[in-house]
C-alpha cells in the first residue's frame, strides 16, 4: 500500500465513525422525543359541546363510589302517637338516608329530585341515618346540619317513637365494660351506655296499656339556631323528656332522673346530633353559628330541603341556597361537609345546580370543584306524603296501572292580561321587586280567574265579621287599580305606560264579567251536568282548599244554567265536594263515581299519577298558566329520569292534552301548577296598626310578624309536649297573663280552621260557616224542637219534661241531686215563641251546667260530637258574647280540638282526618318574642 493510500483510507476510517456518532445522536434523540406526550390538537372536533373551554384530561377521573344500601337492613319499629302496630318509612325516606349517610362517609354534593310527592320534614333522614350507624357499632352516630327550617321543626320528633325494646337490644350489643372490651364498637360512646339504659324495666315501671316507647326527639339531640344567634346551648334538658313527663302525669311516680345526659345533650360532644338553622337568619348570623360548629366535632353532612314552601317564602331562595353551600366550604375548609340538597321540582333542580356551577367556575382555580359529580341530580320516586311514614296494613305503590285522563284548560283572556302586567314589571327598572303592585295585581287576577264561583260570592264570604277588614280590602280590585295608579305616578313605566291602561282597562272589564261567575266555574258547572244529567253518575269534585269548596258549594245550589233547566236540587245527592287532603281517605268510597279535579296540588298530582283508585278519564280543570306549568314540569321527568318511568304513561296521558298550550318562558320563575290561593285572615289576626284596641288587653308579639291582642284571663294553647300539663297531643292550656317569651303558642290559621269545620261537617254536626251568633241560636232552638217531637211524640209540655228527666238520669245517675225539677225543665224545651223574640231579648234556654246540658242533648239525641259544638259554639258563645267575633269562632274550634279530653279526638272522626289535624295544628305554632299589658307599651 502506497503512503497515499494509507492517508485515505484514514479517512475513510474518520468519516464512518463520524457517521456513526451521528446516527447514534440521531437515535436517542429520536427516542428522547418518543416519550414526549405529543401537544392537543386544537380541533373543535376534540371538544364536547357542552364544555368547549375545558382542559385536556391529564388522567382518568376514578369513578364514584355507589351509594349503597344500608339503612332497610337496620331499621327498628317506629310508632306514631296512639298507634299499635309500627309505621314502615317509604321507599324514598329510606333512599334519602342511604344517600344522606353516603354524602357524610365520602363528603359528597348531591341534589335529591323528590317526586310527585312532597316530604314535608326531613328530620326522619337524619333519624334513619343514625339507626345505621348504631347497628354498625358507632356509638357517636352522625352529626347534621338541616338549613333552611323553622322553629317548630323538630315538633314531629315529639310524636314519632323508637321501639324501646330495640333501642335496648342495641344498647346491650355495643355496651363497654372497664374489664373487656365491645369488638362490635367501631367508635366509643360508653356514656351512651347509662343513657339508653334508663329506658329499661327497673327505671321504667310496666303499667297496663302502657308501652313507654321513646320518641325519636328525646332520644336524639336536637339543636336550633335562630336570629340573634350567640351560641349553640345544651339540649340535655329535652333529653327523655316526655318519659319524665309522662311518668310524672300518669302515675304519680317520681321524676325520672337525668342519667348521663350532659354529655350527650352538650353540643361540643353530643352522639347522633342534628343543628338546625332557621331561615331567618342572615347571612353572617349563619356564618357566626357555623364557625361555633367548626370549634366543636364538626358536621358529617347537611341537609338542605329547597321544597315548594321554602321556595315561595324565600323569593331570592336561590342564590340564598347558593351562597350558604360555598360558606360551608369556607367555614369547615379542612374537610367540608358532604351535602344533600332536597327539591320536589325538576326546573328548580337545574336552577340551582346551573347557579352553584356558575359560582363555583368565578372561585379561585385551587379552590374549584373540578369532576362533573359535584351536585348531581338523582331521582327519588315517593308516593307518600306528608312525613314520609306508611301506616300498618298500608301498601306503597311504585309501579300504578296506566290511566287516560280529560284536562280542560280555562282563563285565557285573563292570563293575558296577568302576563302583561308581569312583562311591564319586569323591565321596569329594579324588576319585580321595584314595580310590586304590578305584580300584585297580575297575582290578584290569576286568583280570581281560579274561583269556583263568582265575585259576588266570595264578596258575600268576606263580607263576614270574622274576616278581618283588611282581608276585605286586600281582595277588592279597586284597591290594586289605585296601587297601579299611584305607582305610575311617583314612578312610572315610561314607554309603557300605554300597555299598562290597557291591562287594567281589560282586567278591570274582566273583573266585572266574573261577578256572576268566572269561566273556571261556567266550566266546572258543565263538567259536573254531563256526569250527573248526561251518564246519570255520581261525580266527586276534588278542592285544592277548603275555602273553595265552601265557595263552589253555594255557587253550585245557586247556579240557574244548568242543561233542560235542570236544578240543583235535582242531582244534589249524587255530588260528592271533597278537598284534597281528604281524598285519599274518600277514595275507596268513591268506586264508580267520575272524578273531577278543580285544580291540582301536590297531594292531587300525587294520587293522579299514582294511585290505583283513581279511575280512567277523571278529569282534569286547570287554568292556562297552571297548565303550561305542569307541562314544563313534568316534560323533564318524562325525559331527563329514569328512576320516574313507572309513571311515565300517565303523565304521556296529560302531556298530551297540554302540548297545544302557548310556550311561555317565564312560567318557571313566576307560575305554579298548584292554582292561587286566597289565604283569608281572621279577625283575630290583629296587627299592631288595628286600631280600638282595648287598654286592658295583652299584645302578644309573635316570631310569624303578627301581634296578636289578648285579655290577660284569656285561655291560649301552648305546644309544650314534655309539660306535665300537656294533654297526648302535646298542648297545655294557659291564660294570657302566664305566656312567656319563647313560649310556643298555638295560632288556629284559616286553613285550619276551614278543616276542622269540614271535618265537623263530615261528622254529622250541623255547621253553617256564615252564621252570626244569633242565627247559630235560632237553629240550635230549632233542632232541640225538632228533636223533641221526634223523640218524645205526642206529650204535653209537661209528660216531655218528665219524659226527658227520667232519660236524663238514665244517661247519668249522678245528677240526682242537681237536676232541676220538671217544672224550670219546662223552659229548655218550651221554645214556641223563640222565632219571634228579638235577639236582645233571646236567650239560650239551657242548662246551666255542662255535664247537665250533656246529658239533656244526649236524651234528644244530638252525638257527644255535636253536644260538645253546641255548648261551645252556641250556649257558652252566647251567654259570653252578643256579637259574632272570629277569634272566638276560632277559640270555639280550638278547644274542641286541643282540650286534654278533645271532643273530636274522641268521635267518631276518622283516624286519618285527626291526624292531619294534629300535624295542622302543630305546624300552625309561633314563638312569643314579647308578650305584657297594652297599657305598659302606651306609656
């Protein structure tokens, strides 16, 4: 090889390790840009829809823990009040307290769709929730928030009662002993253990008919905050209360001692605790009680009902609901709370899932919610009301056989002009709020549109002197014209000021057309005629309150129009007037009758859609805003839930008939399915601007914004179940002068009182509602005529009176000695020349004494029912009073309901109708904030 050869070949030999180093720079780098994540691709084909704006998914999200079913395995009997065999809760009670105890374990948000039944109190959840952890062995159960509520929330607690046998077993299984310890316990309590045990045989003696059961509300501790909130106080007071009381009132026996019950009553350490918030506090008040519950063992999980009744008292409910939800994470920030949000509507679910979404994306980036769970809405079926409770024997209905239903829709003209004056309202500036009287106007004509009668006779009911006179006042339409007018003067609406004349101007023209009768009572008059007139069937017209069936009840006896000049008198018996709250009771009874619903409600859509008695093609009355309501509902439930789909042919059924009803985007913010409700005020409703009040009254200022005006001796009911004092139901009788400041006073509203009438009516009690004192005397002299001639037939004066003294002492003996001769009996029966004697010179010509006046009814035959309404409502009201007064009518009522031996509780009164009075009345309960002599605050 030549030297030139050489030189070449070195560089031959440098060029290819060159290339190699190359090739191996090449590869890592390659392999350097292989492990890279290759950047998006920003395509809007990537994306969803619904969520352009989101980042890439850096990892899979893990799925979310299933919410798993624990408490149908762990429930014990529960009794309601009086009752034998134990309440099962239903199906959707119990789903709500596994998913309550799920959001407590995992911190969860969720917002529960309960439907079409309405659960109107959620403490039982939280009840439920805690049977579970006992049977798992946690002796410290759950701890809960329930906002927004009111003060008599927890009254239901009071009259709903744990097995106490049970409560025992359970006691016994997780007991802790110094010399071993309880496996079975997963978290310590041993104070616990003294406390259930003094339920037991040797603190509690076995008396016949006595089964000493406890109640939820004096076995769980209970918590309430209220405005003015300065801190969270002991419950340990309220602790075993009404075994105590009822040991003291029943058998004389010693007050049961307080065992152990500081601890679990102190807020800082109490087991199976619930802290309820009332919705009148404000927002810092909130904050303030929350930031005291951080300090102490902090919450699991809260409850928040946003239910039909919170929405309506609460205008700004939702950015109310919002804001609290986001101070709870703010507040409890190291682990908040899991939350259930409790609604019975699909568009107020979205609502408020769309404004916690929208306030949470405004948040700083490290404190977002970033999964899609956050809030979502799940569906609860329920088919039972009120506390969510089946009685024994009764069957839950889950899955009801398909039906077809008639629905009828009515007002047009007047939902125009309602329409109108909310359109102006709203671009008013300030909205709504700023232009009230055009709200209250369009909410006045939607009430009249819905009247089962006319005008004139809901004129002639207010014209009543039990009604109070600003009730008369606030349903006159003259009186929202010059609202109208006066607001267009200080305020105005600008351009639309024209639009708003010609909307009083039509509504003012409609006003005067419905003084006979409004189109919603021309329709429900024809839908009744063709039943009875046409198919010669029975029809049961269902009320959505009791007032309007009064209403409807003299409008249909006056009604002159019916077809071939038919009369009322004619088809009377085969027309059955039924309020909502009653018909399920009447149902079974009502076979092969028409059902005609003028309305809807909560409880009607709820048997409609559920219950089998319900017969095909009943019929449906609505107006047109009522209509586009229940369609904009019940169209997401169709759609959107599956958990609803056993209802889903009947709800098709009145789909249907509504799919032809203008669309109407605001229906959802200012309608409601349930047709408008006059709410009337009685007279004893006095507010602290009544004038002529009485010096020597008691002005008793309550927590419902109303100042009630009492005599001192005056008897009141007071709701205070663990009183030794208080009768079964748990009121106590006081006089006026005795009330204290935070006393729950009893307030018979209208509603109730429209019910206890009703039910008095049902009773066989001969009620007429618009009858002054002097007529209420003239009918019972009539009756007591009536009844002697029926009962002692064909006798002189004298043979009656001695007739009727010996039935008397057969009736009870015990009035041997008192009874008045037969000769000054002769003046109870001799009532001849009553009808002429003038109303001043009247008198009641009866006995002096109640058991006597008894005993003289009983021989005529009038019922224990009706003895007890005639000595309060006519004998007593008269002697006492010689002129109508509402608050005494009510008084009337009042006692015989609430009395320790309640005249109604024990007739012949179905079971079912005295419940529903009862919850009524405990619901109809207000706190004294401030009660003393008028003539002290004069001066």
């Amino acid at each position: 090889m030549t030297f030139g050869n050489k030189n070449k070949f070195k560089e031959l030999r440098e060029a290819e390790k060159k290339r190699r180093e190359a090739e191996q720079n090449r590869r890592k780098l390659v392999a350097r840009f292989a492990n890279r994540k290759p950047p998006p691709v920003r395509s809007e084909l990537t994306h969803a829809p619904e969520s352009p704006k989101q980042p890439p998914e850096k990892k899979k999200l893990p799925p979310q823990p299933a919410v798993i079913s624990r408490v149908k395995n762990s429930l014990i009997d529960l009794f309601r009040d009086d009752e034998v065999e134990p309440s099962v809760p239903s199906s959707a009670l119990v789903g709500l307290a596994d998913l309550y105890l799920h959001a407590a374990e995992h911190r969860t948000r969720h917002i529960a769709l309960v439907w079409p039944a309405t659960l109107k109190t959620l403490t039982l959840v939280h009840a439920l929730a805690t049977l579970v952890r006992w049977h798992e062995g946690d002796k410290q159960g759950v701890r809960g928030i329930l906002f927004p509520i009111k003060a008599n929330v927890f009254n239901l607690l009071n009259h709903i009662h744990f097995d106490r046998a049970e409560v025992l077993r359970i006691a016994n299984e997780l007991a802790e002993v110094q010399s071993y310890s309880n496996s079975r316990v997963k978290r310590s309590m041993p104070e616990k253990d003294a406390f259930f045990y003094s339920l037991s045989e040797c603190s509690l003696p076995t008396l016949e008919g006595e089964s000493f059961h406890p109640t939820i509300g004096e076995l769980l501790p209970h918590f309430l905050a209220t405005p003015d909130f300065t801190e969270w106080k002991s419950c340990s007071d309220r602790l075993l209360a009404l075994i105590r009381a009822k040991l003291v009132k029943r058998t004389h026996a010693k007050s049961l001692k307080e065992l152990h019950c500081v601890n679990i009553g102190d807020p800082m350490t109490a087991p199976d605790a619930l802290f309820a918030l009332d919705g009148r506090m404000s927002e810092e008040e909130l904050r303030r009680a929350a930031r005291a519950l951080a300090k102490t063992t902090p919450p699991e999980v809260v409850l928040v009902p946003v239910t039909r009744t919170v929405r309506f008292e609460a205008p700004s409910w939702r950015g109310r609901i919002a804001r609290f939800c986001m101070m709870l994470e703010e507040v409890f920030h190291a682990k908040p709370p899991g939350v259930v949000i409790v609604t019975d509507e699909p568009h107020a679910a979205y609502k408020l899932k769309s404004e916690l979404w929208k306030r949470n994306d405004k948040r700083e980036p490290d404190r977002r919610w970033r999964t899609p769970h956050e809030f979502k809405i799940c569906g609860f079926p329920n088919t039972v009301a009120s506390e969510g409770l089946l009685s024994a024997g009764t069957r839950e209905v889950l899955h009801p056989m398909p039906r077809e239903f008639n629905v009828y829709i009515v007002d047009a003209d007047i939902t125009k002009v309602a329409n109108g004056l909310m359109r102006i309202a709203n671009v008013t500036p300030g909205g709504r709020e700023a232009a009230k009287p055009l709200a209250d106007a369009a909410s006045y004509l939607s009430r009249i549109a819905v009247l089962p009668c006319g005008v004139r006779h809901l004129s002639e009911y207010l014209a009543g002197a039990d009604v109070a006179e600003r009730t008369r006042v606030a349903f006159d339409w003259p009186t929202y014209i010059g609202a109208i007018y006066e607001f267009d003067r200080c305020v105005g609406v600008g351009e639309n000021r024209p639009a708003l004349m010609e909307c009083v101007e039509k509504g003012s023209r409609l006003f005067e057309n419905y003084y006979e009768a409004t189109p919603f009572a021309h329709k429900l008059t024809e839908l009744v005629a063709n039943v009875v007139t046409g198919k010669r069937r029975a029809v049961a017209v269902v009320f959505t309150s009791a007032l309007y069936r009064r209403l409807a009840e003299r409008f249909l006896a006056e009604y002159d129009q019916y077809p071939a000049g038919t009369t009322f008198n004619t088809f009377s018996d085969r027309i059955y007037l039924i309020t909502a709250s009653h018909l399920e009771e009447h149902l079974s009874g009502l076979e092969g009758s028409t059902l005609v619903f003028a309305g809807l409600n909560e409880n009607c859509l709820r048997l409609l859609l559920t219950d089998d008695r319900v017969p095909a093609h009943s019929v449906v009355l609505l107006t047109q805003r009522a209509g586009q309501f229940l369609r904009a509902s019940l169209k997401p439930i169709v759609e959107n839930f599956l958990e609803f789909k056993s209802f889903k042919p009947r709800i098709e059924s009145l789909l249907r008939q509504l799919k032809d009803l203008p669309d109407d985007s605001s229906v959802l913010s200012t309608g409601d399915y349930v047709l408008p409700t006059f709410r009337v005020e009685l007279s004893s409703d006095a507010s602290s601007c009544s004038k002529g009040i009485d010096l020597d009254s008691w002005a008793i200022r309550l927590d419902n914004g109303v100042t009630q005006y009492r005599r001192d001796s005056s008897e009141v009911y007071v709701y205070d179940p663990a009183s030794e004092y208080s009768s079964e139901r748990g009121f106590r009788i006081c006089q006026v002068k005795s009330l204290e400041v935070g006393d729950k006073l009893f307030v018979m509203s209208g509603e109730l009182r429209e019910m206890v009438e009703q039910a008095l009516s049902d009773a066989g009690v001969f009620i007429q509602t618009d009858k002054t004192f002097e007529a209420a005397l003239r009918s019972y002299h009539e009756q007591v005529q009536k009844r002697l001639a029926e009962w002692f037939p064909g006798r002189t004066l004298s043979e009656k009176a001695r007739a009727l003294r010996k039935e008397m002492l057969t009736i009870d003996p015990r009035l041997e000695e008192s009874l008045p001769t037969e000769q000054a009996m002769r003046h109870w029966i001799n009532l001849g020349e009553s009808s002429n004697t003038p109303f001043e010179k009247l008198r009641p010509q009866a006995p002096q004494s109640e058991a006597t006046f008894k005993a003289f009814a009983e021989a005529l035959g009038f019922s224990s029912l009706e003895v007890a309404y005639q000595w309060q409502r006519v004998i007593m009201a008269v002697r006492n009073s010689r002129r109508l007064d509402g608050r005494h009518v009510s008084d009337i009522y009042s006692y015989m309901l609430l009395q320790p031996e309640s005249a109604m509780a024990n007739s012949n009164i179905k079971r079912q109708t005295l419940m529903q009075l009862f919850d009524k009345a405990r619901e109809d309960v207000a706190t004294v904030e401030l009660v003393g002599p008028v003539k002290e605050s004069k001066t």
